[in-house]
C-alpha cells in the first residue's frame, strides 16, 4: 500500500475512533469520498483490504490502523 493511502487510511482509522470509540467498525470505503476520483488508489485498498488480508466487509478501525502501521 503507497504510503499516501497508508497515511490517508491511518488518519481516517484516528478520526472514527475519536468520534466514536474503540469499538468502531469501518471498510475500506472509509478511506474515500461518495464519488469514484482515483479509481487505481480505491482498487489497491480494495486489493489491500479483500485479496492480502482476506478481512470482512467491517472491521475494527484500532484493528486497521495497527495494521497499517506494523507494515502490513
């Protein structure tokens, strides 16, 4: 994952568990707005998120940003 997605994702992951707790699921649609723009960026979250780490649909957003900051 290009280190801008990981920024962009771990600070989207930062943002949801203030708000919401440590409890809170998100997907990788998260991670974008509601209109397709960067087509090959969504594709290698999808890829990231589905095809490497085969994770459900919701995950724990702590689960996520660990993730990506061990380098997954």
């Amino acid at each position: 994952m290009r280190s801008s997605l990981r920024a962009k994702a771990t600070a989207v992951c930062n943002e949801k568990i203030a708000k919401k707790a440590e409890a809170v699921g998100l997907s990788f649609c998260a991670f974008f707005a509601n209109k397709n723009d960067d087509p090959e960026l969504l594709m290698e979250a999808a890829e990231w998120w589905i095809k490497k780490h085969k994770l459900d649909h919701f995950e724990k957003a702590v689960k996520i940003r660990d993730m990506i900051n061990s380098g997954a």
